[in-house]
C-alpha cells in the first residue's frame, strides 16, 4: 500500500507541475536573440554560464 501511494504522489507531482522547458526558455531568452554577445561588466557572458563568483579570501578545494 505505501508503494502504490509513493508511485500515485510521484505522478500526481510529475503530472500537475510539468511545465515546458522550451516554453519557458524561450520566454525567458527572448529579449536576447540576434545579440551575438552579452557583455556583464565588462566580461562576456559565455555559452553555459549562469553565474560570476568573486572569491573574497583564501578557500581549500573539496574533492569527493
């Protein structure tokens, strides 16, 4: 019984907050197409970068 119920709430999940990856790429992204650069302070945005990080003081490298 608790196997069908955990099944039921994944699909309940899967099928109420499925939204469209390419609906909301491309509603997001619009205001950028035909720009062949994105340049963010002076930098260019690269292809797959979501971010900047600017490292304050020494930090030591976690490896699992």
């Amino acid at each position: 019984m608790k196997k069908v119920l955990v099944v039921m709430l994944f699909l309940g999940m899967f099928a109420f907050a499925h939204t469209g990856e390419t609906q909301a790429a491309s509603s997001l992204c619009s205001k950028y197409i035909g720009q062949s650069k994105i340049w963010w302070d002076g930098a260019e945005l690269k292809s797959g970068q979501i971010g900047r990080l600017t490292v304050v003081k020494n930090t030591s490298l976690f490896k699992l």
